[in-house]
C-alpha cells in the first residue's frame, strides 16, 4: 500500500507532492503472536503508538492507531495482527538493521 509504487492508485499525486519516499516501513510478522514477541525482542526501536521522532519507533497498528477501526476496514487497509510499522530515526542504519534481523530471527 506505499503511495511511492507506480501500482498505486495515488502513484502521480505522490510524485507531484514528495520528492521522495518517507522513512516508515511496514512489515507482516505473521500473527498478532509473533508481532509482539518481536517488538519485545528490539532493543533500539521504542515501541509506540505514533510515529515521527527523532528516534526510531516501532508500532502496532491493529492495537494502537488503527484499533477503532472495524476488522473490515482494518483488512480493507492492509492493517493485519501481525503488522509492525517501523519509523527510521537517526540511529545508525547498520545498528539498527542488526537489531531488526536480532528480533525477526526469534521468530
């Protein structure tokens, strides 16, 4: 659902209002299960129900933003149990990605 993809149906709007793709990143760990044993398993990330720090977050949206949302509208989204977003801060890249793979590899 990146509005950045020439598939999207906002492609050109986006091209004409950003010159380039944002720093949040959306991954699906499976299950609502597996989301939280890796957001608990992150030692950089925070773990928050926003997104736009200087600091890299780590959300859960079916629990956090999204959790009024009907579970229609939620699927409708893209907004599965076991996505996680990701907001890049100003960590290092590399120490972060060892991070990510740290937590996603106790899955």
């Amino acid at each position: 659902i990146y509005p950045g993809l020439e598939s999207h149906p906002q492609a050109d709007l986006t091209k004409e209002q950003m010159e380039q793709g944002g720093t949040v990143v959306a991954i699906d760990a499976g299950s609502q299960e597996a989301a939280f044993k890796l957001l608990n398993a992150l030692e950089i990330w925070t773990i928050s129900n926003n997104l736009g720090d200087a600091k890299s977050i780590a959300t859960h949206p079916a629990t956090t933003t999204h959790q009024r949302l009907s579970d229609e509208t939620k699927a409708h989204l893209g907004i599965t149990p076991g996505l996680i977003r990701l907001s890049v801060g100003l960590e290092d890249a590399d120490d972060l990605l060892a991070d990510l793979r740290g937590a996603i590899a106790l899955l």
